[in-house]
C-alpha cells in the first residue's frame, strides 16, 4: 500500500508546496499517496470493526477517514497550502469531525506513528472527562497501565493550573489537566511501507481499547 514512493512524493511536496506544483504533479498524488491510503483504510474495515463496532473505517476520498490534504493556513503564519503528511482517522460513528473519539495514524518523512484518543475536545466534552476521572479513577489508571505496558505515551497540550472545581492536591491532578487524552507510539517508514502495517496497526490499537472505552463512557457514547 503505502511504499517509499509515496515518502518521495511528500519529499517533493515539502520543497514544492505551492498549487501550481502540485496541480501539475496531482497524478502523481493519486497514484503514490491517495490511492494507498484509500486501500489501507480499506483493508482497515474489518479490523477497525473488530475492535469496536461504533468506530469508522471508510475509503473515501472527501468525507471519509483520510483527511483533506489542504491546509487550513487562515490562522498561521505559514501559508503554504499543503499538508506533507498523510491523516488518516478512524472516528466514532457518532462524530461529527476530528475532535472526537478515534484511532489515528500518521504518515511523514519527519514523524510516522500511530495513535488514539481524543484531540482538542470541546469545553463541555472535556470537563465531561475529568468529572469522570475525578469520579472513576481507576478505570482511568488502569488504561494508563495497559498504555504504558504496550509502549504508547500519552500527550498532548495541558493546562499550567488546576482546572476550575478541582483541587490543586488531586492525587491525579497532572491527568486532570490535560486539554489532550491522545495515546501516541512511533512507528518507522520501513513498518508504514511493510506488507504486515495492517496488521501491526490492529495489534497495537488492541492495545489501546481500555482508554478508547473510558472515553466514550465519560462522554457518555457507545463503545
């Protein structure tokens, strides 16, 4: 699916990222990045089924689980208008766009790895998960342990002080910060371009499950 040819193509798109160029070179796009990326997702149907029903695998090109490769520059300093990497995101069938639920995988020449959680939730969604940490701790500190036992860390932004209506003295306090739940694990160019990536990317997201069921209880959605 993925192959060192489509890392070349996002290579040339970095030193070229302008309409034009890639107007001019969007066959090549098809070829060398868009369309491994649909068959990927594809072949992540079943998989993504398996490891909840309530989750989306669809290989579409626009309104699907690979996201747009435009970049929304309106409020960056950098105007180039095309994301080098490739974002694909296996979303709660509930969601409506990318700050929800989901399982995520990113492919670049600087950073490739896989990943799952939640990114940048709304206000209410994210007090919705701190009330559940402060209220279910250890259904949370038991999805921490299994993240840390597969080699996934969890990131992302955080607040400086204690969230409104908590104590700075909470014993999680440093979780209860977090404006981000997103479980992250590296993976390198040769696993993204293997015959098994499918596979291994089933096999690690299994082990994300436990915060993936946490979330969508806190925020009160199917798993």
């Amino acid at each position: 699916m993925f192959s060192l040819q489509s890392f070349d193509f996002l290579h040339q798109l970095a030193n070229n990222n302008d309409r034009e160029w890639f107007k001019a070179n969007q066959p090549d796009y098809e070829d060398r990045v868009r369309t491994p990326a649909l068959q990927f997702i594809e072949s992540m149907q079943g998989p993504v089924l398996g490891l909840s029903p309530r989750f989306t695998a669809i290989p579409k090109k626009v309104g699907g689980s690979l996201m747009r490769p435009q970049r929304d520059s309106r409020f960056s300093k950098d105007k180039t208008p095309y994301k080098t990497n490739v974002g694909i995101q296996f979303r709660h069938f509930q969601a409506k766009d990318v700050h929800a639920p989901g399982f995520y995988v990113h492919v670049a020449n600087d950073e490739c790895f896989i990943a799952a959680g939640i990114w940048h939730p709304e206000a209410k969604a994210l007090n919705a998960i701190r009330q559940c940490i402060d209220e279910n701790p250890n259904g949370y500190k038991k999805a921490l342990a299994a993240l840390n036992q597969a080699g996934f860390e969890l990131t992302g932004d955080s607040l400086i002080r204690p969230p409104r209506g908590f104590d700075k003295q909470h014993p999680l306090i440093d979780e209860l910060k977090r404006k981000d739940f997103i479980a992250i694990k590296p993976v390198t160019i040769e696993q993204v371009c293997s015959k098994d990536f499918v596979e291994f990317c089933t096999k690690e997201f299994e082990q994300t499950r436990s915060l993936m069921a946490y979330l969508c209880f806190a925020l009160s959605l199917d798993f």
